[in-house]
C-alpha cells in the first residue's frame, strides 16, 4: 500500500508497540473506547481502513468521531487472507 505510517491493530495491546501512524488498519470491530485510544496515541492519524462487515456495523458516534476529525474511512472488500496464487499475481512476490 505504500503508506509511510501504516499500523495493524489486531487487539489493544497492538496499540502500544507503535509511536507514530497516519493510517490504521483493524482486524477487528471498530468501538468508540478503541477509537478514543487511537485517537489519542495518533493525533496525526488520517486514514483507517476496515472490512465491509466492520464497516456496516460502525456506530453513528464513531462516524461523527472520525469525521469530526477529518478522517478517512477505506472498505476493505477481500474475503478471508487472499492465496498465495492471488499474491504472487497481485504483487509478483516470488514463492
């Protein structure tokens, strides 16, 4: 993707072992307490990506949270981790 700044976020624990980031992706729901906490620990944060499933099950009080700070929202479509055929096409990484 490219992004200078990119985090994961699998859990809460995940949000400590970063110290800066422009962009997050969540490998899990989207809570209001969660994104308070990111918030916080990347106040230079403009970009966050999530599944399609997340997404339709994002509360109206993280929507006005993330617009309020002008943060952008990237749907993730994929379904479950893409092959290794899928990878090598997509990237032209070498097995």
């Amino acid at each position: 993707m490219g992004h200078k700044h990119r985090v994961v976020i699998s859990r809460y624990d995940d949000i400590k072992k970063f110290q800066k980031a422009q962009f997050v992706h969540f490998r899990k729901f989207l809570s209001k307490k969660l994104l308070l906490e990111i918030l916080e620990k990347y106040p230079n944060l403009r970009k966050i990506s999530i599944s399609n499933y997340a997404f339709k099950r994002l509360s109206k009080e993280c929507f006005e949270i993330l617009s309020k700070n002008k943060i952008k929202i990237l749907v993730s479509y994929s379904i479950g981790r893409p092959s290794l055929l899928e990878l090598k096409k997509n990237k032209s990484i070498k097995l």
